[in-house]
C-alpha cells in the first residue's frame, strides 16, 4: 500500500479490498489521475482509494507524473520521553528537509533537524517510514518523498528556530502536549508520530 497526499487529503493505492475509512474506492486503470487531484484540491473527493492489480508498476507510474524530490527528518526524543516539534506555518511539524548533492539520506535527516532546532548531539535510530505529499511549485508538479527516522539526544540546552526557514517556535513538548499539538499538524506528521509509538511497543 502507499499513501500520498494531496491538501492533507489521501490516494491510498492498494492492491486490497478491505477499507479502513470511508472512502470511495476507483480502479486505478480506469482513472483520469489529475481529475482526481483537481476533485481532492477542490474539495470534492476528501480522500479516495485506488485499487490496483500491480501495485509497483502503478506507484511507478505515479512517480513519473511528477518531478521527485526526496527529504529527510526526524522524530527526536530525550531522556526525559519528550517529543522535539517545531511550529511552522501556523501548524506543529516535524524538522526535516530536502537531501544536499552528496549526502545520505541519513545525513540529510540529522543535518536538517540540527539546523531547523539549533540542536547537537543527535543519535540516529530506526527508520521509521517514507511519507509522500503532491504539490505544485512554481508551477511544477512535485512529488515529495520524505524519509524519518527515530532519533535520540541528551541534550538540554537552549533551542534555536530556524527563522529564515519560516520556523517560530522550537521544543520539547510530553506525550499530553503531542496529542493537543496533533490537532494542528499534518497527516503526514500523524503518520510519523503513529508509527514511532506501533514501534516502541513491540
């Protein structure tokens, strides 16, 4: 299964018939894809499902419509079980950022929480998932896939918001002030933030 956004609204493509939530479900041979952006973008669909006979040679052929654009980030705790968030956008997110020429994906996620926080001493933990989001900028179709991964610190100094990044606000925040910050995020960050909790329990 992948599942990429669309305005925070989902295309779960899916090679299965069982549905979780109540969206209306589409072959996806049969399908006009930028029809279905434009119902998602304007309201008009609020999340679809996709069903497919071949799952990779349909997510490929998604990929394709679009130009990639691959980030790194990640969900860092400390000692203490807190949770790093930084508000951007009018909205709680997650650090992460595009992958520089030359770089792992693993040390684009921790070069990019360190400068979006102002942050050292980070340690790389699992990888956690890819989320995928479509978009258009400058007038480009993009589709932007982002690797994170748990990470670690022991660090307890002062945080530094990363401002010309459009980042305001920077911390720490416990598992009661992560459920209030989730009610202003991304689907995205949800996703990443589930998955690290499926995780830890196991």
């Amino acid at each position: 299964m992948y599942k990429v956004f669309v305005n925070d609204k989902p295309i779960i493509l899916t090679t299965s018939n069982s549905k979780e939530e109540n969206y209306p479900v589409y072959i996806f041979k049969n399908i006009v894809f930028e029809e279905l952006i434009y119902k998602l973008k304007n309201d008009i669909l609020s999340g679809v499902y996709l069903f497919s006979t071949d799952l990779e040679a349909d997510w490929e052929a998604i990929r394709t419509m679009y130009r990639p654009m691959v980030a790194g980030g990640g969900l860092v705790t400390n000692p203490a079980g807190e949770y790093l968030f930084i508000y951007r956008g009018n909205k709680w997110d997650l650090p992460k950022g595009r992958i520089e020429e030359g770089e792992s994906i693993k040390e684009t996620a921790i070069r990019e929480v360190e400068e979006e926080c102002g942050i050292t001493g980070l340690e790389l933990g699992p990888f956690l998932l890819n989320t995928y989001h479509l978009f258009v900028q400058d007038g480009e179709k993009c589709l932007k896939e982002t690797y994170w991964y748990a990470m670690t610190t022991e660090y307890d100094g002062p945080l530094k918001p990363q401002l010309e990044e459009g980042i305001t606000e920077v911390g720490f925040k416990s598992k009661a002030e992560v459920s209030v910050a989730l009610q202003n995020t991304y689907a995205n960050i949800i996703l990443v933030y589930d998955t690290y909790q499926k995780m830890s329990k196991k």
